[in-house]
C-alpha cells in the first residue's frame, strides 16, 4: 500500500512539481535567511578569526572582541611571567580617521602588531612582504579596504569606477603618513571599515602619543598547556581577562571571545531584532507556502481517500500512507530548497557579500521545520480523511 | 410471494429508520424499509431520485448506520458494530462500483485494481497476479499499465468492476453503474456485470433509476418515500413513467 502511496504522489509530475516547489521555496527561505542572518552576526567576531592566536588577555571589563580598554605596558611583563605561557606579544586596535590624497576623509580600523613576532599578523598578502612593516611609516591595508579607500574617476565609457589603493600609495593618519607596503586578505567584520595594519610601536605614533594603546595580548601556551586552563591561571595572576579563539558560538563555553562577541551583540544591539524580523518573516511565509501546498494535494486526494475508506481500508493505514507521502515530499523538497539555498550561498561567498554562513544547526532545524510542516499537513490530512463519511462516495 | 429459506437470504433489513440533520432541517431518507436479496441473485433498486436508494445503499454496505432497526448481510449483524468493525466487514465482504468509478487517476489501471487485495494485506507480488487475470477478464488486456484517464467511459467502468471483483466479495454494491454512459456501453457494462459476478454465493445489489437496464435484474425491488413499495420479477411490470 506504500508503494501505492507514493506512486499516488509521483503520478501526477504537474501536481507533484507545485509541491515541490512550494516546499522547496520555503525551506530555501528559511535556510537562506538564517544563514544570512548568521553570517552577518559571524561578522562581529571576525577579529578572532583575522587574528588567530591560541588566547587573547584583556582588560577585565572587556566583554567582547571589538571593545578596546586598554591596558598598560607593564601588563605585558605580568602575563609573560605566568606559568605555562610561551610567548605574549602586543595587539592595539582603534578606530582613526584617514585623510586620502584627494582630501576625503575616511574611517578605519587600524591594528597594531608586535614587530619582533608579527603575531596576529593577516594569513594571507595578496601583494607586498609582512616584514616591509618594519620599514618607516609602513602599513597593510586588506584588500577590501583598498577598494573602500580607492580612487573614484570616470571611465572611458562615462561610469565610475573606482581606483583601488595598491603598494605605493599613501595617505595620512593624524598627519602622519603611512605607505602601503602590502595588500591582505582577511574576512570582513561588523563595522565594516578597512583593516590598516601597522606595528605596535607605532601605533603610539598615529595615535598622537596615546598613553595606553595595549587594547589586547596574544598568548601563546607551552606546548602540552591546555588553554582553557591556561586562561583560569592568567585570570588569577593577573587579575586580567583571558579568552579562548574557538569559534564555536553554540558552546557553553564562557572563555570562548567570540561566542561572547556574538552573543553580545545579541544581547545589546537592535541587529538580532531587525535582522530576526526577515528571519521570521521568511520562516512564516515558508511555514504558510509549504502548508499551504500540502494541505491543496491532501484535499485533492480526499476523494480517492474516501473511496479506499469505504473499500474497507481502516484508519491506520491511511494514516501511514499520508504520512509516507508527506516525508517524502518533505525530504526531496528540503532537499531541493537546501541546495539551492547553498548554491546561491556559494554564488554569494564567491562575490563576499552578503555573508551566508549555514550552521549545522540551520540545516537541522530547516530539516526539522520542513518536515514539522510535513508532518502537521500530514495529521491536518489524516484529520480530514476520518472525518469524512465512507458514504460520500457515493455522492456524485 | 413465499419468504425465502434462512440460508438463501444474502442481505436483510427490517424496520430500518434513517435521517439526517435534526429540528427544522430534519430529513427522514429510509423509513421502516424493509429490505430482502437472496444468494445467487442480481436485485436492482428503483425508484425516483430522492427516494432513498443511495442511502439503503449504503446502509447495507456499512457505511452508513441506521438510526432504527436491523441489518444483517450474510448472517453478520450490522447494526451495533463499532467502526473499525464495519471497516473490516468492508474489506472481506464487499465490492464497490461507483457512478463516477472513483478510479485514482494517479495511479496506473492495475494499481486501481490492486488496492482492494493490498488492503486485505496481500503481497504485493499476488495483488500483481491477481489484479492481471482481473483485467484480462474484463477485456483490458494490454491497458493494465496506463492511466484510467486515457480510457473510454466504458473502459473506467469495467476497470472498476474489475476492482470491485478482484477479492471476490460476498456482495457486490453498485449504484447507479451505467447513468454516466451511454445505452450500448451501458448494457455491455451490465453484460459484463452479471456475468462476472453471478455466483451461487454471491449477492448483486444494483442501484439505478436507468430502466434500459432493468432487463438485466433477477428481481426488482421499487422504493418510494424511503420504503420498499414492491418487489417484482418482471421489469415489464413496473410503471417506468413514474421512475
Ligand atoms: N448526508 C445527507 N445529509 C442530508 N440529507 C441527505 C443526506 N443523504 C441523503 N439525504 C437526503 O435523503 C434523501 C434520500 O437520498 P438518497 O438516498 O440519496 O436518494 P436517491 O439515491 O434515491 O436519489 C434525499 O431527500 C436526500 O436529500
Ligand atoms: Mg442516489
């Protein structure tokens, strides 16, 4: 009879297409829109992944990645001097304005780095040498923020184009000038602003001389030193933060920068409401479309429903045979819509934006929503057929 | 007319009282009907629309239960049992032939012809079998893997004699089996009836208000008003004005 079930669900491809789209269009919104969603929320914790050192030290009323108290020198000394810890170096980040060759002013997110090490250093220059920074007045910029620190001129054909910074260019910060040396690749993140790197020690300089400009460190644990248990120890010499670089979001780790980044920006900012909002919108018109779909395929069947009842087919069994049609439809339109939802994802990392970012957890609970779907159609169905007379088939 | 011996009756109603809705909207369709077919036979319900054909139909198909009285359909009471009772009565004891053959269109003809053994719990390999020397006895050998919507008018009817045949119930049920075809095609259909179905064992209740088919009835039973007015042997009896 199951076999009968799903042959009554593939006989007819025009039907069965309109509920695969239906069902397919929900679960590509709702994955969509979450992973969009997510990927946007992942851009408050891009310092973590640009980054990458094993633990960052803080000032302890630091709540987040992108949160600068800085701290003194000397602290340096204090973290370096815990036990189990290899190496600190220096980390300075803030916002400062630069002043192009063309007179505009733009704002940016420059980022100091230990000279002698390079740790936190950019992964990837896609022009330049990282050791040109330790020439005079020298800086990295990334390549996304040479484009937004670009030239804008007419092209041949009348349109704008913009002229991205390359090596050799300049500009000033606090009428210092700073001369590209190099062009990196690293993610983008929330303030969206070009990174500009330069050394640490130099940072004092395009400050003007700030007093503290320790906003972070990086440590490095002995081999063998677990840093979780590295971070507790640090925490109790020094009186200091210290967080772990794991990017895992959905753990119940406290140490973890950005899962508490992430979830700070939950917590304290409109993003996760005004973004929520097209997350639950796109999840409401996928939970209506695909119902509604499958609620137009049960009515169309309850007819022939009818008529099996009264052949004599009880209850159970045609409760099964909604309930296969509705999983199948269920799984290949998951399916469908899932994969085209990673489609278009890819298609959007290729061109980096927006961010789309798909959670095995959106996959599941996609998966979990389309099937719900399935399985409510299924019992509203079920519902329907034990309501209706087995006399009815008798009626015209 | 002699009441028949006990083991000859096939289907019985006694005092059988049906309405529908309650207060000013209150229907009475069957009122005190009495009802008798034999084993052997093909018995056929006339009457005006109306009447109360469709809904003694269904009454002593299970469908439907009575408000009144007594049914009993090869010796098994019907009154008194639960749902899931009748259900199975259902799925041992009876054929159906429906005025618009009810035939799943999604499904390929043989498959149609296969649900009635799939849900007694036959395998799928004998429902295959069974539903194939089915088809063929009807003449739709070589139309087993199409869909009914590209057969005839005709063709649908025999498909669904052959569904109504293939577990070969106790009581065939049809109503109204040839209103949706024409004279000849209807009286092929009602051929085919009488000559698959007929058994020594097996009743035939046929419903129709189609008196060009009459002919093809052991015994005619006329309702009027939700009752059995009269029961004749001979169609030439009957007022065929009035149907
Ligand atoms: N489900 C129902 N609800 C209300 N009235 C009904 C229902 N079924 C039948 N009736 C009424 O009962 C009467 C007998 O109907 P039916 O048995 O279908 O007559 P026939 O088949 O002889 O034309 C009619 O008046 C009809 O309107
Ligand atoms: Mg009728």
């Amino acid at each position: 009879m199951y076999r009968l079930a799903l042959n009554m669900l593939f006989g007819d491809r025009a039907k069965l297409a309109m509920l695969l789209c239906g069902l397919a269009f929900s679960a590509l919104l709702m994955a969509q829109q979450t992973s969009v969603f997510f990927g946007i929320m992942s851009w408050t914790y891009t310092p973590v992944y640009n980054i990458r050192a094993p633990i960052w030290v803080s000032d302890p009323m630091v709540e987040q990645a992108n949160d600068a108290k800085p701290m003194r020198d000397t602290d340096l000394y204090r973290v370096r001097s815990v036990d189990g810890v290899a190496w600190a170096a220096p980390l300075h980040t803030s916002f400062l304005q630069a002043r192009m060759q063309d007179g505009n002013f733009k704002l940016i997110t420059m980022v100091g780095i230990d000279a002698d090490t390079f740790a936190g250093a950019p992964a990837v220059l896609s022009q330049g040498l990282i050791e040109d920074l330790r020439l005079p007045n020298t800086v990295i910029v990334d390549e996304w923020g040479a484009q937004l620190m670009g030239r804008v001129t007419k092209g041949a054909d009348g349109k704008e184009v913009v002229i991205p910074l390359k090596v050799g260019d300049t500009f000033e910060v606090n009428d210092l000038e700073a001369r590209i040396v190099g062009i990196c690749k690293v993610r983008r993140a929330f303030t969206g602003g070009p990174f500009v790197y330069t050394t640490y020690d130099r940072t004092k300089q395009y400050t003007l001389g700030a007093r503290r400009t320790l906003s972070f460190m990086l440590v490095e644990p002995q081999p063998g030193v677990d840093p979780a248990k590295l971070c507790a120890r640090i925490e109790a010499d020094t009186g200091l933060k210290a967080w772990t670089s794991d990017t895992v979001i959905w753990s119940w780790s406290d140490r973890s920068l950005a899962r508490n980044t992430f979830w700070w920006f939950w917590k304290n900012t409109g993003i996760p409401f005004s973004f929520g909002t097209a997350v639950a919108l796109g999840l409401f018109v996928g939970i209506a479309v695909s119902g509604q779909t499958f609620y137009s395929f049960v009515l169309e069947n309850l007819k022939y429903f009818a008529a099996i009842k009264a052949m004599g087919a009880g209850m159970g069994v045609i409760a099964r045979m909604l309930l296969v049609q509705a999983f199948t439809a269920g799984l290949l339109g998951f399916g469908l819509g899932v994969g085209m939802a990673q489609a278009i994802g890819r298609a959007m990392i290729e061109k980096g934006m927006p961010p789309f970012i798909m959670f095995p957890q959106i996959f599941w609970a996609t998966l979990a929503l389309v099937l719900g779907i399935s399985l409510v159609s299924a019992i509203i169905g079920i519902i329907k057929v034990s309501r209706v007379d087995a006399a009815t088939v008798f009626r015209g | 007319m002699s009441t028949p011996p006990a083991q000859t009756v096939a289907v019985r109603t006694r005092g059988v009282d049906m309405f529908f809705g309650d207060g000013e909207t209150k229907v009475t369709a069957l009122k005190q009907a009495d009802f008798e077919a034999n084993r052997g036979e093909l018995i056929m319900l006339v009457g005006p629309s109306g009447c109360g054909k469709t809904t003694l139909l269904s009454v002593i198909a299970g469908t439907l239960t009575p408000q009144t009285g007594t049914v009993e359909v090869f010796g098994q009471r019907l009154d008194g049992l639960s749902q899931e009772e009748l259900t199975a009565f259902r799925r041992k004891h009876l054929g159906f032939v429906f005025q618009s053959f009810n035939l799943i269109p999604t499904l390929s003809v043989l498959e149609n012809v296969m649900v009635p053994l799939l849900i007694q719990g036959a395998s799928h390999d004998v429902a295959v079998t069974k539903a194939l020397a089915m088809l063929a006895k009807v003449g739709l050998k070589g139309r087993e893997y199409g869909q009914p919507n590209a057969l005839s008018g005709g063709q649908q009817q025999r498909v669904a004699i052959a569904r109504a045949l293939v577990h070969e119930p106790s009581l065939l049920i049809c109503d109204e089996p040839t209103s949706a075809l024409d004279k000849d095609t209807g009286a092929q259909i009602m051929q085919m009836v009488r000559d698959l179905s007929r058994s020594p064992e097996r009743c035939v209740v046929v419903v129709t208000h189609d008196h060009r088919i009459f002919r093809f009835a052991d015994r005619i039973a006329e309702m009027e008003d939700g009752r059995i007015r009269r029961v004749v042997e001979d169609a030439g009896l009957l007022d065929t004005n009035h149907l």
